[in-house]
C-alpha cells in the first residue's frame, strides 16, 4: 500500500513540499504520496487526527503551526508517556516542523536547522566557524534553527527581534554554552557588521521591511533569507548594500530530505531536486 505524508500549514497553496517529495521518492522508489493540507488556524490537533484515523503515516508542519505541534506531541507524552515523543532537537526548540505517525504514539522532530546548515554549508560552500552570526526573529523558524547553528561554533551569535522578551527566552535555552558569544538586541539596538545574516521572521511574505543600518553587512557577507520564491525586502536591501544572497530554496529541500529519512530510512541526494526547482 502507497503510504500517505502531507504538509499542513496556513497559508500552504505556495508550498513546493508536495513536488519535493515526489522527486524524492521517484529517486529512491519510494512508494509514498505527499500533499498539502491547509488546517484552519484553529484547528490544528482536529487534522492531525483526521490523518492519523485516516491511516497518514506522518506530515510536516509549517507556518503557523510549529510551536502547536510540539505542544500537541508533549501534551500526548504528558497524558501517557509514550504516547507522544519529541526528539531533543524538537525538545530544545520548542518546535516540531515533522510528525511521524506510529500505531500507539506520535513522534515529534525538528528538521530546519539541519537544513539550513547543510544549505549554507554544502550548498552556498560557505563556513559557519568562527564566523559573525545575525539571527533575525524569535519565533518557530528562529528556535528550530538555533541550536544546530551553534554547534557549528560561530564565534558571535545575536539574535534580534521586534521585541527583546521573545528573543531573551531564547537566549535563555542556550546562555551556558561556551563556545560562542550569544547576546540578543532589538533591531533598533543593532550594531557592528556580521558575516552571515539569517532572516527567521516571517515578513518575507509580506512587502514590509525590517530596519537595518547599511553598515550591517560584513565584506563578503551572506544575507540569508528562508522565505522562497520571490526576492524579499531583506534580499533587494543586501544586495544593494553589498552582500550575497540566498532564499530559502535550498534549506526547504534539505531539510525535506531529513525529514523524508526520518520516515522512509533513505535519505534522497539533494543536488538533481535543488537544481530541478530552480530551472522550474
């Protein structure tokens, strides 16, 4: 039997998860099939288990759905341990971006950050040791990416965000490591250059623009945005002030591909999916 996978989010008609994952399992004949489900915003836990009565074997989530996820994986794990488990990526991060669906429990992980770091990394061939690191946003997207990034040892890490509260209780998650300087600020308070700029927030889908000083950006400085598919406020300001560039295309399908080796225990080459995305 074809065993069934989705994306849930709202909004989700712009969602490329879908074709991913059929390339993904066209590559490595897989015999799965991959949707988009958009859930009413408040109605996330009511279509996760429609799916799970519908015999779905596990989905991903995306805006605005990724603190809930967590916390519907953690309240099954309160309720009766091993009803729910969160992986300690998901733990750390408060945030669960893929659900794996079992007879008796439900499995929470946190790809993202996996994602961006192999993006970055792999993909754009650019170091994260030792490097300046400007994380923009608190939210679900910023959490599940936090902890990879500093196990990558960047010397500094800000992270900004509209309001320093959010960005305080994150900091908080992670202040004992000693590998990197972690300090949070609003983004009226930024200051200094950095060598990588991530955009977490979610105004990518939007036109507004979040303000920053021209002399943000590092000599060959990579200004880095997950939204996908267009070119942000965030990126047409890079550019024009010097800094290379990046969507969120590449981070999208990588951290697909963990996702899809968590489910299917194969893990799909990336390079042929990135590349067929980009010339469509």
């Amino acid at each position: 039997m074809t065993d069934k996978y989705a994306v849930i989010g709202n909004p989700i008609t712009h969602s490329k998860s879908p074709q991913i994952h059929k390339m993904f399992a066209e590559q490595t004949g897989q015999d799965i099939s991959y949707e988009a489900i958009l859930a009413p915003k408040d109605g996330f836990a009511e279509t996760i288990e429609r799916l799970r009565k519908e015999g779905y074997k596990g989905c991903s989530v995306t805006v605005p759905f990724k603190f809930e996820a967590f916390n519907l994986v953690r309240a099954l794990q309160d309720a009766q341990p091993m009803q729910g488990v969160c992986s300690q990526l998901a733990a750390n991060a408060g945030a669960a971006n893929t659900l794996t669906f079992h007879q008796d429990f439900v499995n929470g992980d946190n790809t993202d950050g996996i994602g961006l770091v192999r993006d970055i990394k792999q993909n754009l061939l650019y170091p994260l040791k030792g490097k300046h690191i400007l994380l923009m946003g608190a939210g679900g997207a910023a959490s599940g990416v936090l902890q990879p990034l500093l196990h990558e040892h960047p010397k500094k890490l800000t992270i900004a965000n509209r309001t320093l509260e959010k960005a305080d209780k994150l900091h908080q998650l992670y202040a004992h490591l000693p590998q990197t300087e972690l300090s949070t600020c609003t983004y009226s308070d930024l200051n200094g250059s950095f060598d990588i700029i991530i955009n977490a927030t979610s105004v990518g889908l939007t036109d507004i623009e979040i303000p920053l000083p021209p002399s943000i950006f590092a000599p060959d400085g990579l200004a880095y945005d997950m939204m996908y598919g267009r070119e942000t406020p965030f990126m047409k300001f890079a550019c024009a002030h010097g800094a290379q560039i990046a969507d969120g295309l590449g981070m999208l399908v990588e951290q697909a591909s963990e996702a899809f080796f968590i489910w299917c225990g194969v893990r799909p080459r990336t390079a042929p999916v990135i590349t067929a995305l980009l010339k469509s």
